[in-house]
C-alpha cells in the first residue's frame, strides 16, 4: 500500500522514480542478513571457482 501512495506522489510532481542501485540498496537494508548471507555464498563460489579453473588450468613443466 505504502509503494502504490509514493509512486503516485512521484507521478503527480513529474519527478523521476529512484535509480535502480538506490532501489537495491533499500532492499538490502531492509533485509539485512539474508542479503550479507547471499553475498558470502556468491563470493565463495566465485573464489572456488577461480581456484579450480587455476588449478585445472595449471601449466605441467616436465623436468
């Protein structure tokens, strides 16, 4: 109810809608750890990501 009150005020003064990243920190904030939570386990896969395409990728120097 409280989103339909706003974006009308927004239409009514022709002032443009908050940007995206403005939006998405809103929503951060609002919900706190299931977004700090989402976060970590994005960058861990990305690291373990990064560490297998190393190790697969990894040069054999015959000696």
């Amino acid at each position: 109810m409280n989103n339909k009150i706003i974006s009308d005020d927004v239409a009514r003064k022709g002032t443009p809608s908050p940007s995206f990243v403005k939006l998405a920190m809103k929503n951060m904030v609002r919900k706190g750890s299931q977004s700090l939570s989402h976060f970590g386990l994005t960058a861990l896969g990305f690291l373990g990501f990064i560490l297998l395409v190393a190790v697969l990728g990894k040069p054999h120097i015959p000696q």
